[in-house]
C-alpha cells in the first residue's frame, strides 16, 4: 500500500507503531480475551491501562504531585465551559487573551458564565501576530488568566510561556502539548484534546494544581467538576475508555523516541524545513510573523485559481488533508509529533515540482 502522509490538523495521524500495536491488541488485550472497548473502566485489567497511562504523562512533564492529571471526556471544547465553572466560586472575573479561533471560541463560552476582560488582542492583525507584553492589561483581581498557547487555525503559537505574576495561569495546549519542553510549576491549569499530539478524538486532559480545587461554582455539574475527578479518579461517569488507551500508547512512543526533548527537536527541524521552503518559494507564502509561527500548524497560500489543482496532485501523490480551516480557506500542513521529517521532505519536495510545473 502506497505511504500516505497525513497533514490533517485533527484528528491527526498517529505513529504507525501506535496504529498496529492498536490492531494487534483490538481482539484481545493480553490475551485476556476480550478488547479494551469492551473492559469496565473499574476492572483491575482496565485500572492497569489506567495508572501507567497516568503515570507516564506525569513523567513525560515531569509533574509534582501536587498536580492532578485528569483524563475527561468531551475534549478541550468542554473545558471551555469547565474552567470558569471550576475556578471561579469566589472570583466572578477572568481575563483571556484573544490570539486566535480557539481564543475567540473559549471567550464565548466563559462569557456565558463570568465576567471576561481581554489581556490583549491581535485581532486587528487578523491573528497574524502575538500582542507585545507592553500591550498586556492584567487585572490583579481576576480568577485566571488563560491563553491559548498554539492557535490551529491561524498558526500563532507562543514561543514562551506569559509572564502573568501570581494569577493563576491556564492554557490550552490542545494542539502543541508534548511538543515541546515547559514549566509546568509556571501554570495552575493545562488542558488539551487529545486528537491532535495525544491520541483519538473524544477524550480531554487537563493537569490542574491542588491550590485551584475546591474553587467550583455551586451549579458545575458533577462531570465537569475536577475536585470530584481528581477524587474519584477520573471515573465520576464511564470514561472514554479506549481514547484512554490510545493514550497511553501515545506516551509509550513518545518515551521510545527519547521523551519531550528530542520530539522538541524533531519539531524544530521539521517547522524550519517547511518554512524555508515557502519563504523561498515565489508562489506560496505564509502571512503570519515570523517570530510566532507555529511548529505544529502551517498555513499557507498560493494563487486561488491554482488551489483545487494543489490540492487534487497532492492528494494522488499521497499528501492528504491540506486544506485550510473552513474559516480562512488557503492551505494548511498540520505536522504534529506524529509526522516524520520524512513527510515534510515529501509534501517540500512535492511543492517544488509544483511550482516549476505550475507557477
């Protein structure tokens, strides 16, 4: 079968050890005779999956136990809702950086529950660049302040972590999470889906610091509330329980490839490669500033008139999934952990040949 390369920005690809290990396992999970899919999430065979998974995570970020990593169903997007139900019992005021989609997207939903002040926007630039810390307004007196660490859509990703003082700092790291090396002691909150560097869709991990539980609102739903989670272990309701164990073969790779620090560098090189490449190019470019591109979403652009005929060639030469987020159109190369240097190679190489034939 030919070697297809999946640019998709999620649900993305996985390791192809990941996937055969997955249909290896589908039938029986150690010859237990029965799958993962079908195991009660409080058996003792489900349990082991559970704590490895666990962790290895708590490893690989190297978190202290005064952390608790929390394995939730609804991925990031319930989290938008879940955070200020969480943290703001006391506090009926939070601030957001507005950098992106997912920016835009997680301030809709606070709003409907606090009061939300902006940090600072880019929006004027229409999500080309990142707000300078001279821009930033941040209220002491707010529950949190929250940012959206790399935005999908856009392709803005923050190359450092804000400095934000004493206010609990959260982040949505759904897209750029084990991706590179981080403070975890600098955030109170982290939270990711996991169908884009985790795992499978259906499944959100958020990593919360012990100080920030018991702040709950008194109507946060039992499957939402994270002091509950973290007591019950995650199992307030059934969990996902086969995106769990997605998961935790996830993090077995990303051990075997020598954890966070030589993924990080993998992912340097790769982002390097392909940005060279359309910087080089007369017929692509990419309009976001240079000193905030992301490393995990690429979005670039070439003639309209030119686009679908990309699109088509690239798909019969094994390069799938390059079309830009509905909201801005353009092209767009997702190359998560997951994606070899290889696939970077070819999807260059490919755009090259492109050009010489086309532009």
């Amino acid at each position: 079968m030919k070697r297809i390369y999946n640019f998709s920005a999620g649900p993305s690809m996985l390791p192809p050890s990941v996937v055969a290990r997955i249909q290896a396992d589908l039938p029986s999970w150690r010859s237990t005779g029965i799958s993962v899919m079908e195991m009660s999430h409080r058996g003792a065979v489900f349990g082991e999956i559970a704590e490895k998974t666990r962790a290895d995570f708590r490893a690989l970020i190297n978190a202290p136990d005064h952390y608790h990593i929390l394995f939730l169903a609804g991925g990031a997007r319930a989290q938008f809702a879940a955070i200020p139900l969480n943290l703001t019992a006391t506090k009926n005021k939070v601030t957001y950086f507005n950098t992106g989609a997912w920016s835009k997207a997680a301030i809709a939903e606070a709003e409907r529950y606090v009061s939300v002040e902006i940090v600072a926007s880019s929006e004027a630039s229409s999500f080309t660049t990142l707000p300078p810390p001279d821009q930033w307004r941040i209220d002491p007196d707010a529950a949190y302040v929250h940012y959206t660490a790399n935005e999908t859509i856009d392709g803005v990703e923050f190359q450092d972590t804000p400095d934000v003082g004493a206010i609990p700092l959260v982040s949505d790291m759904s897209s750029n999470i084990l991706s590179r090396s981080i403070e975890l002691e600098r955030f109170g909150l982290i939270y990711a889906g996991a169908q884009k560097n985790l795992g499978i869709a259906g499944l959100g991990v958020v990593i919360v610091r012990d100080d920030l539980l018991g702040r709950a609102r008194a109507e946060t739903p039992a499957v939402l509330n994270y002091t509950s989670q973290a007591q019950q272990g995650s199992m307030v309701n059934t969990p996902p329980v086969f995106a769990w164990y997605v998961l935790g073969l996830v993090l077995e790779w990303v051990k075997e490839q020598g954890g966070v620090v030589e993924i990080e560098k993998r992912n340097i090189a790769k982002a390097r490669k392909l940005y060279d490449a359309i910087d080089a190019s007369a017929l692509y470019s990419n309009p976001v500033e240079k000193s905030v591109r992301s490393r995990m979403n690429v979005p670039f652009r070439l003639p309209e008139a030119l686009q679908e005929r990309f699109l088509t060639e690239a798909q019969a030469a094994g390069l799938v999934n390059l079309e830009g987020h509905r909201s801005v159109g353009g092209l767009r190369a997702s190359i998560y952990n997951a994606m070899p240097e290889e696939g970077v190679d070819a999807l260059i190489a490919f755009m090259q040949d492109f050009e010489k034939r086309r532009g």
